[in-house]
C-alpha cells in the first residue's frame, strides 16, 4: 500500500485529536473551529459508507463554528467544548434539526425543542455536525434494524482487516453494534470528538465497545432525559462517547446535574475541574464477578479480561472474586419490562398530532391501526404486542410484578457487592469482537439483543453508573473492551479508575484505509446501496 | 290462587330501592396544568393552551404542579380523609383522539387521600322544610389528567380535536353506594359544590364541566346483595343528576319486575326526554393495562414543616399542617354559626349559603341596620331573592347594595315609613339605583303621616263617608273595622301606621 495513512495526514492528525488536545489547539489558534468543523463535516463525508449519520447539519453547524472563533478570538470561549464537533443520536431532539428515531413514523418529524443535554452542549459552545443512524427507536444490539439501514464499523475498513479480508468491502464488514451505533462510528472514524448515545441495556456501551471508543453510561438520573425519546423511562440514560476517559469526564461535568423538566434528575455531587493526575490504585478493589464467564465469551475477549485484571492486580490494587447470582434472570425480566414500557411509549404514535399518518381515514381505528401498521418496524410493533399482553389485567401479576421483583433482587446483588467493599467491577463488556454483519443477520433482533446486552444491562436494572474502555484489537483487528461498573453517584471515582485503567491498556489509534483506496471504496458502497435502494 | 299466593309472596318481600353511588370529577382551579405550564382557561381559542408535553411530543416528561397536589389535599382534609404521606402515579391506556399520548397519568394503585366522609342534608317534610342530614363515605381521591375534547363534524366526516383541556388538573372521588335516590345524590353533589368552591380547590360548574358527575345505579332489596348497575353519564346539571337517577332506578325496578335483567352498562341521560339510553359502549371489554408511570417518582406530602428531610426545601413541598391552617369556614360550619348568631330558621341558613355572596350580603345588612336579623332574614329571602331569581341575577349583580336595603329597613324600623311603603319603596330602588332612599321616599312623597291632627282629618272623613258600616260596627262586628283601615291606606297610599289609625278609627266608631 503506498497511499499514505490517513492518521498521517495533517486533518486526520488534528481530528484524531482528544477533546483536551485540540480544545487547546483552538485556544492557541493552531486551528479554528470553522476549520475544524469542515474537516469533521468532510471526514462524515469520506466515511459516508458507513452509514453513520442521518442528517448531517452543516451549514448551522458553520454558523456556530464561526461564533465559536469570534469568542476564542477575543479570548472568550465558553469552556473545554467551545468550537468542538459533536454529533448527536437522532433519538435526541433538535430544536429546526429532524429528529427521526431511524424509523418512518418520524420521518421528517421537527422537533420545536432541544433536549437538555443537546442546549447543555450548544450553551458551551459545542458544534453540532449531524444526527447519527440507530437501530429503530434505539431497539437493537447491532444498529442493523433502523429505516436507514445498518452502520458498519470504522474497523472494518482499517488496513488491518481488509488485509485479512478475502471479500469485497461492500460484503464483508463489520457491525457497529447498536443501538447508539452511529455515534460510535462518529466518534471512531473521526468525525466528531464527541457523541451522545443513549443507553437502556448497553446501546451506547455495546457500539462503544465495539468501535473502540470509551462509552459512559452515568448513574441513572445524573443526566437529564428531558428530550431524550424514550425506550425504557426507567433504564433510559443519555450516554457519552469520546475518545478519551478523560473526554468523558469533562463532558460528564458539564451534562450532570438537575433538570427541572426531567422530575427523575438528581443534584450531581460535587466534582473537580478534571480527574486526578496522580491517583493510588492500591487504594482500589476491583470486583470480579464469576457469573460473567458466560457462554460464548470468546477467548480474545477472556484474554483481555484476565490480562486489565492482572494489571490491576500486579499495580498492587485488590482484586477479588465476586457473586451476582441473580443475573442470569436480568436478560428475561429486561425483556418484560422493557416490552411493557415501549407498549406504553409507543401509544403516543397515533398519526394525530405528528409523524407518520396513513391515508387510510375510514375511521379513527383504522387510521390507528394501519398508521402504527406502517410507520413501525416488526421489532417495534412485536415489543408493543408482547408488552401489551405482559400488562394485561390477568398477566401483570406473572410478568410485570416478577420481573420487578427479579429487578430488585438483581439491584440487591449489585448493591451488596459494593457494600463487601467493592470499588469497582470489571467485566467485559460484549462477548466478542464485532461480528459479520451477515453472521449478525442470521438471527432475530430479539436474539440478539438478548446475546449481546448480557453484560451490560443488569446496570441499567439497577441504575448504576459503567463505561467502557477499549483495550486491544483481536486478531480480526476489531475492538475488544473492557466495562468498568460503579456505584450510584460515583461515576467521577468510576471515570478515575477507568483513566488509570485506559493509560496502561495502550490502545492503538484508529488507520482508516488507504486514502485512495478509501474513495473507491465509498463510491462503489454508494453505487451498490443506490442500486439496493431503487 | 296461584296468582293469589304469588302476590302474597311478592307483597311479603321488602320493597325494592335503589343504590347509588357517585364518580366526580373535579377541574382543579389552577393558574396552569398538571403535569405542564400550559394556562387553564375555559373558553380560549382551540388548541391555544397545548404546551409539548400536552400535544405528546415524544422525548417530554410530566412535572407535577404541586398546586394541583395541595388543592387535592386542602380537598381531602375537607372531606375528612386520611391524606396519603406517599401517593404513586400510574399509566392508564387507551386509545382515543382528545388522549394524545395513548393514556391517561392518574392514581390507581394508591391515590393522594383516601378514607373520607361527605355529610349533606336535604329537605322532607310535606313544606320541604325539614332538615335530615345524612353521609356518604368518600372512597379516594385521585389526582388525573383531563383529556382533550373531541368535535365530530359528521357531514365532512371529520372529528376536531381540541387540546386545551388536555392534562388539566382533575380530581376523580368516588362516593361508595350508599345513597337511595336521586335527590340525596344532588344534596351531596350540591353540598361538594359549596365545599370546593368555599376551599377555592375547583369552580364546580356543572355546565361548564368543571365538575363532571357519573352515577353508579342499582337496585335491590334491602338484605340481599347488590343488584347489577349501569353507569349513567352525560349529566350536566343537579337538577339532571336527581332526574337521571330516579328515572333509571324506576327502569331498572321495571326491568327486574317483568322478570327481565337489568345489563352491566354505560347510559347516558337525555336531558330533553329525562330518559337514560344504553351508550355505544366498548369500556366492558377494555383492559387499560395499568403500569406505574415511570417518569414521577413516587408523590411525598409531609405532615409538619419539621418533617419535611434535610436537603429538602420546605417551601418547594406540599405540608399537612400548613394547609390545614389555610382551610376556609366550610359550608355547615357557616350554616350552624348563622343559626346561632342570627336565630334565622336553619332553611333559611341554606339558602344564604347556597347562594354565592348572599351570606355576606346578609351579614352586611345586619351590621349596618338596627332591625333584628329576623327581620331583614325576610327582606333577603323574599324581595332580594325574588327579584334576583326572576331576573336571572346573581348576587354581586344585585342593583341594590347591602347599605341601601339596611337604609330602607331602617326608615321602615324607625317609622318613618311603612312597612308596606318600604316593600313599595325597594321596588322603586330597584329600577332607579342611582337613586338614594331618602330620594325615592320624598320624590313620591311616601313619608309616614305622623300629625295627630291630620290623620284625624282622613279618618273622620272615611268614617263619615261609610255610615252603613260604622252602623254594623257599633252593632258589634268588629270586623267591619278592617275595611274602613284599608280604606285609610287607600287614601294615603299606606303611608299610615295600622296601629294608629286602628285606635283612632275605634274612637270614632264607639
């Protein structure tokens, strides 16, 4: 290959950046946030075969990059996210940006408000470039089953995997999982230095780990949901993707806290300006829990876990076997009252006061029925009839009842672990590298949910704070990461370990392919998925 | 014979009566609504008044207004209840147009107050003027949402939908089946009517459905269990809940007496034949798959200021024992302290109640007169009232002010006029209020004649123009007397004191 790395490249360079890097970069006039904002919108560009994004917001995106300079030019930038990229899940509302949840029935839909933690982000001078692509309603492990097809992993297009690859790019690429997908390939292919997923059983963990990029998940109620469209009010959070720990914890600081319109919000505690520089991991202990050596965790996986676990045991940090034992119920009471929520959710898409609406108006039932018909996708409309029928009056006792019960307990479980003196949990986070998209495919949207969420959701049962760090590439050349859980409240003390943790595990910087080679590539996708789409 | 023994069997079973128990829901008077800022007004332009939660935008989430939660409660502790410390909200679903989001937020498992009692009276007695007192225990009260309203335009085939009333604060109480009939339900509704408008906690307009009655209807006999019952709507006013209610406790006696069964159903009253009619009804079938709301954590009212948690700030909470002091004079109390300070008739306390500002008319007019509350309890009730009703006026629209009537009853107290005169006297007020008493009494020349000598003069002047009866009088029918008196008031246009003129006449005569 002679075409030069794309990491090597002066844009590259400087999108490849941390948020803290190139945050300085802009204040030492090294670049400018107009500038930065048209590499980030040409990088979308360039990877638009993965799919990433469903709107790209460029020319707003311009104005606020251009107001950004005007402030940093007169030595008056907001804050650490003053002129920085970022992009948003479309599952977030966007006051003039559409707001489609990957689905027909919010196609074209507008909303006239911004989610609190997207005003948060605009407020301090953030840039949005794009709304990211997502499984339908955030309801997937794979980001594969959303309107506007499925989001391919940036590191199937590295060298790394195309040279092991026998097939065509266009047949043989990975999944970015889901359902926050498409902020995890942003975040990952460069094109933002920040993204907002959301998070109800691991959708913003799972692509993270996948595409390599950190992924937190806050303690439930630090972050508003005010804006957020629901899937499980109860598990929903917003989570973060950077590319750094220490990205995260910065945004971390400025997302956190009370929102008056959000009654489930908490008063963040008190955190410092960043994370400690010098921190004592001998001051930690590091939970193990046995139940996580599940089926099917594969053996690059394992090998990580026991290669982060004996790091921290090596730099002197206890760490010590623990029990869950009620976590392997966590996957089947999630499906319930997941199931249960979403009926409840999704009654508002009527096709009245808008989205979607079917010609067919014979009656208000049949418009209903033929509106919800159309404008849901069968993992959608599935959720909504087995939740419905867990809620009926002569079911709720056997389903709805249990599952919070076997949430509780499942809560209990986590809850006496750290009261054993437990700082933190590791665990992986997925069972493998991404797969295959066409392996992925062989099997249902519930399956797979219930496959790959194994590990990450009994948190969000109990509301607690995880992220994810990637640790290495497995010999596909695809991410492997590792989850750290915390306490209620602790995410900063999560976040701290979670830095520690990044700085030993040295994980590589993303090569897009060939430059040359990348171009081809994007038009033949493109040639190929109009062909597809016509 | 059989038919004998048959009507011996039926006539030997207690009469059938019917049972009654009653749904309301009550508007709460609020600035904004429940779970949004939207305002609350009655009669604003459609769909002028729908924030984006009420519209159901996706991605917003409901924000108790903790007035809607301290009007439930002010409720509450005026119904007696035990008011819930943790009350939780729960999901309701159904599909319908003027519900946006698919169901309705309100409180199914444990509501804000429970356990209450409603006591009212009504009137029996040949002259209605009996007073029995009787209760109703409250079940609950539960914080709601309102809906929307719907308009189906049939000839365009089309059905409006108009959001303003949408998530509008709403208390639902449920009355338990111990009421009889259909005046005792309308005493009660009336008695809730005062209460919630003394506690300022809701309008209670019946016409304007603020306040939104249903009646569960049954009948049975006395010992045996509770027969089927039918739920009646559709009842905009007290008059029509008492009709409503009687006319479907006689249906239901008839059903039941041709051996016929009476169907588990929803009717709604027909104000213009007085009838119930079975409703196109699918709610039999509905399961509205309950599910706690997950976006409310779970509802905390505290007791006293000093049990409201550190960390809390008392003022942004709803607490017991400051409401408490808050709570108005209600309706009975009212009733009993006029009965005791003003030694009216309790009818009559009633009435001064039932009536918006009459009791502060009355009580204004007997501060500012010398003449005994007795006395002006009359005037109010019978001029003021009268002409009020048949007008069609409320009491703040009356044209004549609590001072002006307590100076006419006391020109009339005082002798400067009499009493007929004064009757005469409010009338004139009545259509000239820019006028003052004194105005209206000189203008027409109504002052008492009090010269000796010149009702001398008129009542000789009758005596000597009527012989025949002075001779029937002097025969001794003394009853003849009253018809020279009336003439006096002829001549003078009532401006004579009875008492006087009687005297003088007898003197005459004898």
């Amino acid at each position: 290959m002679s075409a030069p790395s794309a990491a090597f490249r002066p844009a590259a360079a400087m999108l490849s950046l941390s948020i803290r890097e190139v945050s300085q970069a802009l204040r030492d006039g090294r670049v400018s946030a107009t500038e930065l904002c048209r590499k980030c919108i040409d990088q979308i560009q360039r990877t638009h075969y993965l799919n990433a994004f469903i709107t790209i917001t460029g020319e707003t995106a311009m104005e606020q990059a251009q107001r950004a300079d005007n402030r940093i030019r007169t030595g008056k930038p907001l804050g650490p996210l003053d002129g920085i990229p970022f992009s948003v899940k479309d599952n977030f509302c966007t006051e003039n940006i559409k707001t489609t949840c990957a689905s027909k029935m919010l196609k074209g839909y507008v909303p006239p408000f911004s989610a609190t933690v997207v005003q948060k982000l605009l407020d301090q001078g953030a840039v949005l470039v794009g709304k990211t692509n997502l499984d339908e309603f955030a309801m997937g492990a794979g980001s594969t089953d959303g309107v506007f097809g499925p989001i391919r992993n940036p590191w199937s297009y590295t060298t790394l995997y195309r040279e092991q690859s026998t097939e065509d790019p266009d047949s043989d690429w990975a999944i970015s999982g889901g359902s926050s997908g498409g902020s995890a390939a942003a975040v990952a292919a460069l094109s933002s230095f920040l993204a907002l997923g959301s998070d109800t059983g691991g959708s913003t963990r799972n692509p993270g780990s996948l595409c390599g990029v950190v992924a937190l998940k806050p303690t439930y109620g630090l972050l508003s949901r005010h804006g957020l469209i629901p899937l499980v009010n109860s598990m929903d959070v917003p989570g973060i993707m950077t590319r750094s720990v220490h990205d995260a914890a910065t945004v971390l600081r400025i997302l956190q806290g009370r929102d008056e319109r959000d009654s489930t919000t908490v008063q963040a505690p008190s955190t410092p300006p960043s994370l400690p520089e010098h921190f004592d991991i001998r001051d930690i202990c590091v939970g193990i829990p046995k139940e996580y050596h599940a089926p099917g965790l594969s053996t690059d996986t394992l090998a990580q876990w026991s290669r982060v676990a004996a790091m921290f045991e090596q730099a002197g940090a206890r760490v010590q076997e623990v029990s869950l034992p009620h976590t392997q119920h966590s996957i089947v009471c999630y499906h319930v009252l997941c199931c249960c929520e979403v009926a409840s959710n999704m009654a508002r898409f009527d096709g009245l006061e808008y989205g979607h609406r079917s010609t067919i108006d014979s009656s208000t039932d049949a418009m209903y029925a033929t509106t919800r018909h159309e404008g849901f996708n069968n993992v959608v409309r599935r959720r909504i009839l087995s939740g419905n029928y867990f809620l009926l009056k002569s079911n709720y006792e056997r389903y709805f009842v249990k599952a919070q019960q076997m949430r509780r307990l499942i809560t209990e479980d986590l809850k006496n672990v750290f009261r054993s003196g437990i700082d933190v949990l590791l665990t992986p986070t997925t069972l493998s590298d991404a797969a295959r998209y066409t392996d992925f495919i062989q099997e249902d949207n519930r399956t797979r949910s219930a496959q790959e969420d194994v590990f990450t959701q009994p948190v969000n049962m109990a509301g607690l704070p995880a992220v994810t760090v990637p640790t290495a590439l497995s010999r596909r050349g695809l991410p492997i990461s590792l989850q750290l859980i915390g306490q209620t409240l602790q995410d900063w003390k999560l976040l701290t370990v979670a830095h520690w943790m990044e700085q030993q595990v040295n994980f590589p910087m993303i090569h897009l392919h060939g430059d040359s080679d990348e171009r081809k590539l994007d038009r033949l996708v493109r040639e190929r998925t109009h062909t597809i789409g016509s | 014979i059989y038919l004998f023994i048959a009507w011996a069997l039926l006539s030997s079973l207690p009469q059938m009566v019917g049972v009654v128990g009653l749904e309301v829901h009550a508007q709460i008077q609020s600035t904004s609504k429940l779970f949004s800022g939207s305002h609350v007004r009655f009669l604003a332009p459609p769909n002028s008044l729908v924030s984006h939660f009420d519209a159901s935008l996706p991605g917003t989430l409901p924000v108790l207004n903790r007035r809607c939660v301290e009007a439930a409660v002010l409720t509450g502790l005026a119904l007696n209840c035990t008011i819930n410390r943790k009350s939780l909200f729960d999901r309701k679903h159904y599909f319908y147009a003027d519900m946006p989001a698919g169901y309705q937020i309100t409180q199914q498992r444990v509501p804000i107050a429970v356990n209450g009692m409603l006591v009212y009276s009504h009137f029996e007695g040949r002259r209605r003027n009996q007073v029995v007192t009787k209760s109703v225990k409250i079940k609950q009260i539960q914080l709601e949402q309102d809906s929307g309203k719907s308009l189906h335009d049939d000839e365009q085939s089309q059905t409006l939908i108009d959001l303003n009333r949408a998530g509008v604060g709403l208390m639902e109480l449920v009355m338990e089946p111990e009421m009889c009939c259909g005046e005792e339900a309308a005493a009660a509704v009336r008695e809730l009517q005062l209460i919630l408008q003394a506690l300022g906690t809701c309008q209670a307009n019946m016409a304007e459905g603020q306040l939104r009655v249903d009646a569960n209807v049954s009948v049975h006999r006395p010992g045996e269990p509770l027969g089927v019952r039918t739920e009646v709507k559709n009842i905009n006013s007290v008059r029509h809940l008492a009709k409503a209610i009687d006319y479907e406790i006689q249906r239901q006696m008839e059903v039941l007496q041709s051996a016929g069964k009476v169907l588990n159903e929803t009717r709604a009253f027909d104000s213009k034949s007085g009838n119930t009619i079975p409703m196109r009804d699918k709610e039999g079938l509905q399961d509205y798959r309950f599910m706690p709301e997950p976006n409310l954590p779970p509802l905390f009212v505290y007791k006293s200021e000093a049990s409201v948690p550190a960390g809390v700030d008392p003022a942004q909470v709803v607490v017991i024992d400051r409401l408490s002091a808050q709570l108005p004079e209600l309706p009975s109390v009212k009733r009993t302290r006029l009965v005791e300070t003003y030694g009216i008739l309790q009818e009559h306390s009633f009435t001064l109640v039932n009536e918006d500002g009459l009791m502060d008319y009355f009580e204004n007019v007997v501060q500012t007169t010398k003449a005994e509350p007795r006395k002006v309890i009359g005037w109010v009730i019978k001029e003021l009232m009268g002409n009020l009703n048949s007008q069609n006026l409320k009491v703040s629209q009356s044209p004549i002010s609590p001072c002006a009537l307590a100076e006419l009853i006391n020109l009339a107290e005082s002798g400067h006029i009499s009493s007929s005169t004064a009757k005469q006297v409010f009338q004139e007020m009545w259509k000239a209020p820019e006028k003052t008493v004194g105005q209206i009494v000189k203008e027409q020349d109504l002052w008492m004649i009090n010269d000796k000598e010149e009702l001398q003069k008129i009542c000789r002047r009758i005596v000597d123009s009527h012989p025949e009866e002075v001779q029937i009088i002097r025969r001794g029918n003394k009853k003849v007397l009253n018809k020279l008196m009336g003439e006096v008031q002829r001549e003078t246009k009532g401006r004579t004191d009875p008492v006087q003129v009687r005297a003088i006449l007898e003197k005459m005569v004898s």
